[in-house]
C-alpha cells in the first residue's frame, strides 16, 4: 500500500512537471520571420505577355506571389507563433493595392490569434515604378506615402500600442510580455521624386541608412528596454553587419551607411539581435566589438518568393535569455507542386544577369583601357581578341565559367556555403578564368595564366574564402563562422 501512495505521488508529480510545460517550449512564446514578400496584387495582373516578360526576367517568382504568401499565411497559422516579422519589401513595387492585398493576409493571421509586425523595404512607400500589368501593356498605378503606409499598418506597428520616432517609420512595442521589437526604418525613399505628383522625373533610392536623429531614439528604446530587464529583439530592412568581407564596397546598397559605427552603439544599448533582408540570401553573421566581450548577431532572411523559400522560427527561452533560431522551406503550393524545382531553376536562370553585372562593373573600370591594353600584348608580339563591348565580354564569361556561377549563387541563397564542395567550386572557376586567358591572349596565355595564380589570385582569395566557406572578418580577431540556418543566440 506504501508502494502504491508512492507511486502515485511521483505519477502526479511526473503528470504537473509536463503540464507545466516550459514557455521555451510554447508555440505561443515563438517568432516567424519572412522577409522580401514582393507581393503582387492578382487585380494588376491580366494575362498576357506584359506580366509574361516582366516574370520571366526575374529569379523571384513574381506572377506566383500571391499563391506563395496564401501558402505562407496557412503554414504561420499552423504554427502558432505569438508573432510573425516582416523585415520589408512587403510589395513588389509598393502599389497601393498589393499593400492593401498583403493586409488581408495579415488581417487572417491576426483573426488566428497571431501578431504580425511589419517594417517597410526600399520597395514599399513612394516607388516610381508602381505598375499594372494589363495584357499587353504596363501602366502605372498607385503607390502609396509613408504615411499612407502606417495607416495601412496601423494594427501591425503602427498603431496605439506602439512607441512611434517622429523622425522615420520606426517603432517600439512589446508584444509578449518582457520582449521588446524595435522595427528600424533603414529607407531612403523620402528622396525619390515622381512624375506622377509632378516631379520633373522619375529618381528610386534602393540604399540604406539610419538618421543620426532615428539612431538616437532606437538607442533610447534599447536602454529603456533593458534597463527594464526586458528582452530586444530588431528588425529592419537593410543589412548592419557585412554578410561577406567587402560587402559594403561591392554591394554597398545593401548594408546601411556608417554600418561600422552605428553596429557597437546598438550593441552596446543592448540589441544583440537583428533580423534583416534585402539581399534575398538566407544568412547569419555575428560582429564582436573589439574586446571579445560583447557581440551583435544578424540573421539575414531570403525573399519568400525566390527559392528556397525560407522561413525562420525563433524559439524564445526566457530562462536562459536566449532565442534558438531554425530555418524552414516553403516545399510546393495548391497550384503549384513543383515550386521549389521551379524556383531553384529560376536561380540557375539568373546566371546571365549575374555575369552582365560582373562584366558590366569590370567593363566600367577596365573598358576604357581596352586599347592600351592591345597595344601593350602586341609590343610583346602576341595577338589579341579582347571582347569590344560589355557584352561581348559577357559572352565571354558565359562561355566559361556559367555553372561555376550557378554553384555558387545557389550555395549563397541556400545558406551554410561550406556544407557545398566548396573546393571543387574554386577549381572550376580557376580552370573557368584560365580558359578565358586561352581564348583571349593565345599567344601569351600560359604566362599570364602564371601571374594571375602568384599575384592577383592571392588577393582575390580570401574574399571568395568568405562567401563560399561562409567566413567574415578573415584575417582578423573578430573571424568567425556563423551557421546560417539553425543557431542558439542570446538576448
């Protein structure tokens, strides 16, 4: 009998230790992110080559967004999370009616018991090339202000609830108790003019930055936050820690300006979390200041309409002030069965204006030279067939390194590079690069072949180290190497 009291108190201690299950390990104490929506209203696409050329163009499945973000909707709902983050670009252009499209999709997840919270993209609020899609023809349509769009989103941000800056379309809200979201406006499109509200042209600012005045109230919130003993987590649209070395030079659009002195403000206020997008790759870097002691992480997330079609779901642990972060793929759609070989194809299918853009840049730089060039290759008795306009020299790239390039951007947008055979892709494109000699310089193309290995490829090499063994800062003794897709960060 003494057993069977025994017994019975560990079943019922064992029974409330698992219905008291930990808040870590609620759906409701969860995050989804997305990011890169690019959502384009079904009532501005009629059939026909219009929106035929404008899709095919593209590695985001453009015509097919509004399948893919009822298919997002369905799959957050199943979920459960307490709150869902849009990091910008809700809009393909920042039509009016794609806005008003994307609030239904979020008006359904807030009816489920789901918050969502939004911050705008370089997309979303003032664009110029707002357009409808109408059978032959493309026409412009509405876009909308900045003001336009909070009170589009008056109850995913901007609404009561929430701290609002004056300065910009940022804002601070807690919504689940003792976690903070502070929504960073990183845009520039109050400077973009418009024909269609009398501007003398057309002008669209894709980069980014925050204002010294929005910089200031963001740190306020932060220490606010903290000094409360809460919890921070940001968002917003651009990226503020280099995803590769030498991003903010070769694509500086993509990183917010001043990204290296702003990064240890933010860290220092208290922000060691920042979910971001714009650069359509699902990626993760951390940035420690300089002591070792205290670092910032950014968890990059590709666009919801391009392949992989990547989620993030961010587990919060109150009790060891930690969020662990995984990554989910958007598999197939009720029209679509095949989206994920369709949208991996669409990458592969961007490789030609992935090499118009590295000709064109080199061509920028070089083209000029071109001549002096030839003229030095005959001095030394050799012949040349150096290609005569940018795109010829795209032909060129194409001819010999086309896959190398389709490796590696689908090792980029997938995530963990350094899980790719990330050796055989160097080789490829080093024995691409010699063919390239070969055919252009003949005559000379084994010494040159020889000077590219000893003295320019030395140089290249630890940028192509970063992107494709997913490294940053190499060299120095902030390196590190950050798992893209599944990671354990503190708050």
């Amino acid at each position: 009998m003494e057993m069977k009291k025994i017994l019975t108190i560990i079943i019922m201690a064992l029974s409330t230790l698992f219905a008291l299950e930990s808040p870590a390990r609620s759906p409701r104490e969860s995050i989804v992110v997305i990011s890169d929506v690019h959502l384009l209203s079904p009532d501005l696409m009629t059939p026909g080559s219009a929106i035929d050329r404008a899709d095919a163009g593209e590695a985001k499945m453009m015509a097919m967004s509004d399948d893919i973000m009822a298919a997002i909707t369905d799959s957050i709902i199943a979920l459960r999370p307490a709150v869902v983050l849009i990091t910008g670009d809700l809009t393909h252009n920042g039509e009016r009616s794609s806005h008003e499209r994307m609030a239904h999709y979020l008006d359904r997840m807030r009816q489920s018991g789901v918050q969502p919270l939004v911050i705008p993209g370089n997309h979303d609020c003032n664009n110029p090339y707002a357009r409808r899609y109408d059978g032959d023809r493309t026409l412009p349509t509405a876009t909308v202000t900045r003001e336009e769009f909070a009170q589009i989103y008056r109850d995913y941000g901007y609404g009561q609830s929430s701290q609002r800056d004056t300065a910009s379309l940022s804002y601070c809200c807690e919504p689940c108790k003792g976690v903070v979201i502070i929504g960073i406006d990183s845009n520039m499109d109050e400077l973009n003019t418009l024909t269609s509200r009398s501007d003398s042209a057309d002008t669209y600012y894709n980069a980014g930055r925050i204002k010294p005045e929005t910089l200031q109230w963001v740190i306020d919130r932060a220490n606010e936050a903290t000094g409360q003993g809460k919890r921070i987590i940001a968002m917003m649209h651009h990226h503020l820690v280099p995803h590769f070395d030498q991003e903010d030079h070769l694509l500086a659009n993509y990183i917010v300006k001043n990204h290296k002195t702003i990064a240890p403000q933010l860290m220092q206020a208290g922000i060691h979390t920042i979910f971001t997008g714009h650069l359509h790759v699902t990626d993760a870097v951390i940035q420690r200041n300089d002591e070792g002691t205290d670092s910032i992480v950014e968890i990059a997330t590709g666009s919801a309409i391009t392949y992989p079609f990547a989620l993030r779901t961010a587990r919060l642990d109150r009790h060891n002030r930690s969020l662990t972060i995984d990554t989910r793929w958007l598999i197939a759609t009720d029209a679509c069965p095949t989206l994920r070989e369709q949208g991996r194809q669409r990458i592969i299918n961007s490789t030609p204006g992935m090499a118009a853009m590295l000709s064109g840049n080199a061509w920028n730089r070089l083209g000029g030279r071109m001549d002096q060039f030839k003229a030095m290759i005959r001095m030394g008795g050799g012949k040349a067939h150096l290609p005569e306009t940018p795109q010829e020299a795209t032909q060129l790239v194409l001819r010999h390194l086309s896959e190398v390039l389709s490796r590696t951007l689908l090792a980029v947008v997938e995530g963990n590079e350094q899980e790719q055979d990330v050796e055989g892709i160097i080789e490829e494109g080093k024995q691409g690069i010699r063919a390239m000699i070969a055919e252009v310089v003949p005559d000379q193309a084994d010494n040159l072949w020889e000077f590219f290995l000893n003295d320019v490829y030395p140089k290249l090499d630890p940028l192509v180290r970063s992107v494709l063994e997913d490294h940053n800062a190499v060299g120095t003794p902030q390196e590190s190497r950050t798992d893209d897709l599944r990671l354990q960060i503190r708050l």
